[in-house]
C-alpha cells in the first residue's frame, strides 16, 4: 500500500524528506534542514493573484529583464502580471521571477513547454509557484526549497528540478517476493566449484592450493627457462669457437702458398 502511495514529486513539504534522495531519511544531514525544521513559515498575504495560474521561472540570465521575459511566455498564452525580482540595493535582476497567466490552461501549457527552453542564451527552468500551493512549505534561505547544487552540499529532492528516487525496500522475508540470492544453489557457483575442486583449477588431485604451489610452478618455469638460455650459450661458444680455428685454418694455409 505504502508503495502504491509513493510519488516522486511531494505534496506536502517536509524538509527531513526534501533533504533525501528518496524521502527516506530521518536524520536531518545539513544544518539547513535543521533551520528549517525548527523555523515556521507562513506565505506572503500581500502576494496578489491566483498560485494555480503563476509560473516561476528561475535561471535566467543576468541580461533579461521584463521586456523580454514577457516576449518569452506571452507565447503560451495572455500574461495577467509579471514579476522580476531585483536586489533591492544593486537593482540587478535576481535570476528569477513570476508570471501569471489570463487562465489556468495557459499556464500549464507554459509548465509542460519552456521548461528548459532557451532565453537570452541561458537554459531557464519552470515550475508552478510553490510557496502558496505546497502545503507547509519552507523558502530556500531558511534552509528548505526544492533543487541546489552539489557544491554547496544542501540539495533538496521532491521537486520537478530533483524529483525523489524510488527507494529500494529491504525485507527479509521470503514470503515478500524478494529472495536472497545464494551462491550456494547457483550454477555459477558448481561450475566454479568444479574448476577449483580440491583446491586447484581444473585439477582433480587432492591438496589445497597454496603460494608455494604457485611459487613452485614460477621455479619450475625458470628453470625451464634458464635451461634454455644456458642451452643457447653453450651453442654461441662453440660456433664462436669453430669460426676462430676456421679462420685460423685460413691464414696457415695462406702462408704455405706464398
């Protein structure tokens, strides 16, 4: 039942689940999940128009401003408002914004099609407004949120961004399904068996198969060896030998005819 009920987007935010994988973990692993845990977060009242038809649209590039980010989502449908959020001391855009649509289907079309489309050369990512439609949602600078980066160590999983991985259940019964794999009762394991019987591979004679057994098969394997080097040597020395007195030879009678 509990695995008919999985999903790998949340529906509820908890940031212990949002800090793992596969929603599965019960020890906060960064103090940013600890921050916001212990912190109790309620949605900007003031925030006007309807979550279920407000897109979020992140990554983008430092370059775009409301112009063209309007240019880019009045292709789905009518736009309502749009909002680009600034640093409130530099001006300069934030990387992200919000944009509410005329009607709902237009910002569901703008879900499902300009996630990862191309704006002002940077791949920009789209999701629904999550802070007043997820239930007991946390924001990302008091430790919670959806997405991140590897360096920074606090990824947070449930979202479209990351969605939860499956997790993998362990149960040892063996009416469950899941059997436990035994070497014992594989073929792999009797033809290794047979390979090694008696401790030696491919041998059937008794003994256990030890370093000396390798080490006296490396002797035997030199002395082979140097048997035949010693051979080949023996050889070199006696052509070397038979060429000096054949030269030899050559010159005495050289002399006799002069």
């Amino acid at each position: 039942m509990a695995e008919d009920l999985w999903s790998p987007i949340a529906h509820v935010y908890d940031p212990l689940m949002a800090g793992s994988i596969d929603g599965t973990d019960d020890v906060a692993h960064d103090h940013g999940i600890v921050r916001a845990l212990s912190c109790k977060y309620k949605p900007n009242k003031q925030v006007a128009g309807d979550p279920s038809r407000t897109i979020f649209a992140s990554r983008l590039n430092p370059k775009t401003d409301e112009n063209s980010l309007r240019r880019c989502f009045s292709e789905y449908g009518q736009i309502k408002q749009l909002r680009l959020i600034r640093d409130i001391v530099t001006g300069f855009t934030r990387g992200y914004g919000f944009i509410e649509y005329e009607e709902e289907y237009s910002a569901r079309k703008a879900f499902v099609q300009a996630n990862k489309s191309l704006l002002d050369g940077s791949e920009i990512f789209v999701d629904f407004e999550r802070e007043r439609i997820l239930k007991n949602w946390v924001p990302r600078r008091l430790g919670g949120g959806f997405g991140g980066n590897k360096e920074s160590g606090q990824l947070r999983f449930g979202g479209r961004d990351r969605p939860f991985k499956k997790p993998i259940i362990v149960n040892s019964d063996s009416n469950s399904g899941y059997k436990k794999w035994d070497y014992k009762d594989s073929s792999h394991q009797k033809n290794r068996d047979f390979q090694h019987k008696d401790g030696r591979f491919g041998s059937e004679r008794g003994g256990n198969y030890s370093r000396s057994d390798s080490r006296e098969f490396r002797d035997r394997g030199d002395r082979g060896g140097n048997s035949e080097r010693n051979y080949r040597s023996r050889e070199r020395g006696r052509e070397s030998l038979e060429s000096k007195y054949r030269d030899r030879g050559y010159r005495n009678e050289e002399r006799r005819n002069r």
